[in-house]
C-alpha cells in the first residue's frame, strides 16, 4: 500500500521556513524573474514594454457593434434607476414630511 494511501503513515518532516531567496526552489525563483543576471532599469522597463505588446495581442477586443449595444443598455441601466431613485427618494420624502405633520398636530392635541 502506498503512502499517500495508507493513513497512518508518518508525514514527511516539513521543511525549515526561512526568508530570502534561499528558502524558496528555483522554479519559483525563476518564475518570479530572480534567476539570471541583474537586468538594470532600462532592461526591466524593456522587458515589461515586451511582456505588454505580447499580452496586449492575446486581448479579444469586442467588435464595434458589441460595444455600441453594451453602451446602449448600461445607458437605459443608468436612466431606469436614476428614475427609480427619484421616485423613491420623493415617495420616502413625503412620507417623512406627512408623518413630521401628524407628530405636530398630535403634540399640538396633547398639549406638548
């Protein structure tokens, strides 16, 4: 039976977690770009300028028409709940005033 699926066998001591890059493999080094030489200012600002062009060509842009109807509807998104706001903002308004109206009128009854 393999390990992995024998549960009472022993885990494998973990090891020691340190700081810097040697406590990391060098896979993940060189992902993070940190093996190899040091690259100077201009080098780093080359290669990101590169990394840009190359990811910008992997972008779908939408077609002319998809962006003329996503802008039509978030349009009528925005004009339907500006309304709807109003609307509520003036109902929940007058609702204060007359309920401010009733409160006086029953102080004013009770002598307050």
């Amino acid at each position: 039976m393999d390990d992995i699926e024998n549960p009472d066998a022993s885990l494998p001591a973990p090891r020691a977690a340190g700081f810097g890059e040697g406590a990391e493999g060098k896979g993940a080094r060189r992902e993070r770009g940190l093996s190899g030489p040091r690259v100077g200012r201009v080098g780093r600002m080359t290669q990101f300028l590169r990394d840009v062009r190359a990811e910008m060509k992997r972008v779908s842009w939408p077609s002319a028409r998809e962006v003329k109807n996503t802008t039509i509807i978030t349009l009528v998104a925005v004009v339907f709940f500006a309304v709807y706001l109003f609307l509520v903002d003036r109902v929940w308004s007058f609702l204060l005033i007359q309920l401010n109206h009733g409160l006086d009128s029953l102080s004013r009854w009770l002598g307050f």
